[in-house]
C-alpha cells in the first residue's frame, strides 16, 4: 500500500439510526468503504446561527483508505440530510495488519456488491 493511501477512519453524524444505515450501505455498495460502525445514542451540543443546541445523534464511524476520502465526501454531502454534515477523517496509525489488508482487499475488490438488507 503506497504511503498517501493509508487507512482511516471517517467519522460522520447523523440524525437517525435510519439515514447511517442508508448512507453505509451505499458506501458499501460503491466499495467505497469496507465497514461501518453504527453507535446508535450520542448528544451533540454545538452552537449553530448563534444558539446552543442539544441533539440526539448517530455516529457512523467507517473504515477505508485515504484515496476513498473524496468520494465518500462527495456521497454522503449527496444522501445526508443536514445542510452541513459532520464528516471528519481520522488517520490509523498502526493496528493488526491481517485486518488493515482486509480493508485493503474489500475497497478494491472488482466482484460488485450486492444491495445489502440493513434492518
């Protein structure tokens, strides 16, 4: 795996447990990524047009490789319902490599994949 193209995390938040499943299996469908956490009961408090607010999130926590970053971006700025969504990437420094080279080989794999049931 050539140095620019190392595995991340991407981070992203949404409304509903719905929308991050809907999100994740399109990101798994393009192969854009190779799992998806979905952590279901998170508080956001932020301040957004000069209020603060407090909102029940979901955090969508996706494992990929850097050269995927824009596409993701790109998808999810396309599906997501917020104007502005969360979407951070987050570098992996090191971990078991057997499971690195698995992401790796599901991003590029060349079978397509089929829809997948997220219920």
């Amino acid at each position: 795996m050539e140095n620019h193209d190392k595995p991340i995390f991407v981070y992203i938040t949404c409304p509903t447990v719905e929308e991050a499943r809907s999100l994740a299996g399109a990101l798994l469908v393009h192969r854009l990524i190779a799992c998806a956490n979905i952590l279901p009961k998170m508080e956001s408090v932020y301040r957004w047009n000069g209020k603060i607010k407090h909102e029940a999130e979901v955090v969508l926590l996706l494992k990929t490789r850097e050269s995927r970053l824009p596409a993701i971006k790109e998808k999810t700025n396309e599906l997501h319902s917020h104007d502005l969504p969360c979407i951070i990437a987050i570098p992996i420094s090191g971990g078991n490599q057997s499971y690195l080279d698995w992401i790796t080989s599901e991003i590029e794999g060349q079978t397509p994949v089929p829809e997948i049931p997220l219920d």
